[in-house]
C-alpha cells in the first residue's frame, strides 16, 4: 500500500469526503456534483465501492 509524505498509509479504496479533491475526483469520474458525492458518503460510507453505487442509483 503507497504511503503519503508523512509516511501514513494511503487507501485507494475510500472517498474521504471531507478532502475537496478526492470528492471532486469522484464527482468528475461518475458525472456528478460534489453535493451528491458528499451525499453518497453520509449515506452509503466512504468505501469507493459503495459511494459509486449510490451515486450510480441517482
């Protein structure tokens, strides 16, 4: 697993949605707005599995 600059381990596989740029990546990738992404990750959690399901239904 990559690590970041302070050496913390980075996972791929969530949406942190409180950091604009990883919601504005995903809102980019599937089409929508940043609300709705944000909306996804109170709803469904931040696994990006998860967020691009619920996003998806929408």
């Amino acid at each position: 697993m990559p690590t970041t600059s302070r050496g913390r381990a980075q996972d791929r596989a969530k949406v942190a949605g409180g950091q604009d740029h990883e919601v504005r990546y995903e809102a980019k990738k599937e089409g929508v707005s940043k609300d709705a992404v944000k909306k996804a990750v109170k709803n469904a959690g931040n696994s990006r599995k998860k967020v691009e399901a619920e996003v998806g239904r929408h």
